[in-house]
C-alpha cells in the first residue's frame, strides 16, 4: 500500500496519527515525519507495521457490515464509528485476532497488538537448528515432550486479550490443541530481532513468567549470547551463556543440553 492510499484511507476511518502510532507499534514521531513527508525513504518493516493498521480497520469494517446486515432491507448498514479518545484505548480481544487478514501476523498482548513482519534468513536459520537440537535431545532422553517452532498460536493467559506466538516452544504433557496451545507452554525460546528486542525482553519476560512458564530463554544473535531464566527456581538469577557453550535445559533436570556450538558452526557458513 502506497503512502498516497494510505493517507486517503487515514481520512476515511477518521484514524488520527496517535491512533496509527498506538496500534503499529511505530514511534509517533516517526509516524509523523512519514506523513509529513519529512521522511521521504522510511525502511520497509515500518510502512508494513503501519500499512497493518489500515488492513485491520479494513477487516473490522467488513465484519461489522456482516453484522448490520438486516434481512428484511436491500443495504448494509454501517454504524457511526466515534473515534475518540477512549477509542484510541481500546483493547483488542481474540475476536479481533481472528479476524486479521491472512497475510497479516501479529500479537495480541493485553488488548494491544504487535504487528510482525517475516523473520531475517539469520533468524530462521537459528530456529531451525535449534528445533533440530531440541528434537534431538528430547528423543535421546525418552523425554515425554513436543517441540513446535512459530508461527503457532499461544492462548497463554486463557482470556480474552493474549495470543502469542513464541519462536520455540517445549510442551512436555500429551495435551496439544490442534488449533492452538492453551495455557503457558513448559519452556518458550525467543530469537531476538531489532523490532522485537524489547518486547522479548521485557513484555514477554513479565508474561511467561506471570502465565506459568516454566523456563524462558532468550537469544541475542548479535551479541551471540543465550539469556536463560530458570522461573522454577525460586529467587533465582539470569544464567548467561555463549554460542560457544552448552546450555542446559533446566526443565529436563539435567538430562538436556543445547550445544550452540552447532548453532554457530551454521552461522559461520556464511560468514555471520
């Protein structure tokens, strides 16, 4: 979607830039400077997030038009739509999730989603050696557990405003939805990216930990470090580990260890 489309649909659905800023997840100053013009090249991965929020607004209003819908009259009726301040604080719910556009991919976290756009070739190419390793491992051990890689939806808190999508997740009980996994996984993984940094290390720390993850670990390909949070153990401290190391996998009591060293043999191949 061009910026000159977007500017007409963002007069349209009376969308103000905070409300695009809010929902995008893209810095209102930055949303400013691209439809002020002031930003003449904005990178890629910032015109998808936005260009989200109008797709969304679109999918929503075909809903409602459904919704409308009397049988008795020959029009759709469309209700007025007021846009104000207490709209802009509107928390999404899993109705509004699943009435994203296929092509869009997203979040849901407290009402709020976070828009994602496809992952760096670096990123899926640790995942995909690690969904190996873990594979591995858990089959040499006889380990009564399920290894799944995203996209695959998390219902982490069972209500009606989170649906997560973890780049690794370890559920080690016969219980898996076809759907989606309900509930908080017993181990989640995450590949640290520049538009997902914070929210990986902050939010979804808050959120495995509070939904009853039992271990969180995070990996930072630029700084070729593994973050692991060992939430089973009471007080317990972020164990730090390089590519170079093997990490354990506290959740298997001792059994399971993940050798980065392989990780970054991959990288290595090209150069990485």
């Amino acid at each position: 979607m061009k910026l000159e489309e977007m500017k007409a649909k963002k007069a349209e659905y009376g969308l103000t830039l905070e409300m695009i800023a809010e929902n995008s997840g893209v810095p209102l100053g930055t949303v400013q400077k691209i439809f002020g013009g002031a930003t003449q090249t904005p990178r890629r991965q910032t015109m998808e997030a936005i260009e989200a929020v109008f797709l969304v607004e679109e999918a929503k209003r075909r809903k409602r038009r459904y919704d409308f819908l009397v049988p008795s009259s020959k029009e759709v009726r469309e209700p007025v739509v007021n846009y104000s301040v207490a709209e802009k604080e509107k928390r999404y719910t899993i109705e509004d999730y699943y009435a994203l556009p296929d092509d869009v991919r997203a979040e849901l976290i407290d009402g709020k989603f976070y828009y994602m756009t496809a992952p760096a070739t670096e990123h899926q190419l640790i995942l995909g050696e690690l969904h190996i390793l873990f594979r591995q491992c858990a089959d040499a051990h006889g380990l009564p557990c399920t290894v799944l890689f995203s996209p695959c939806d998390v219902w982490l808190d069972r209500d009606d405003y989170t649906m997560v999508q973890p780049d690794l997740l370890v559920i080690c009980s016969d219980e898996l939805g076809k759907k989606r996994i309900e509930g908080a996984p017993d181990f989640v993984l995450e590949i640290l990216s520049d538009s997902t940094r914070d929210k990986d290390m902050t939010l979804k720390l808050y959120k495995y930990r509070n939904a009853g993850v039992r271990e969180y670990w995070v990996v930072d390909p630029k700084k070729k470090v593994v973050i692991v949070h060992p939430f089973e153990k009471e007080d317990y401290i972020p164990e730090i580990y390089s590519f170079a190391d093997m990490v354990p996998v506290h959740i298997s009591k001792g059994e399971c260890a993940i050798d980065f060293s392989k990780v970054e043999k991959q990288l290595k191949k090209f150069g990485w």
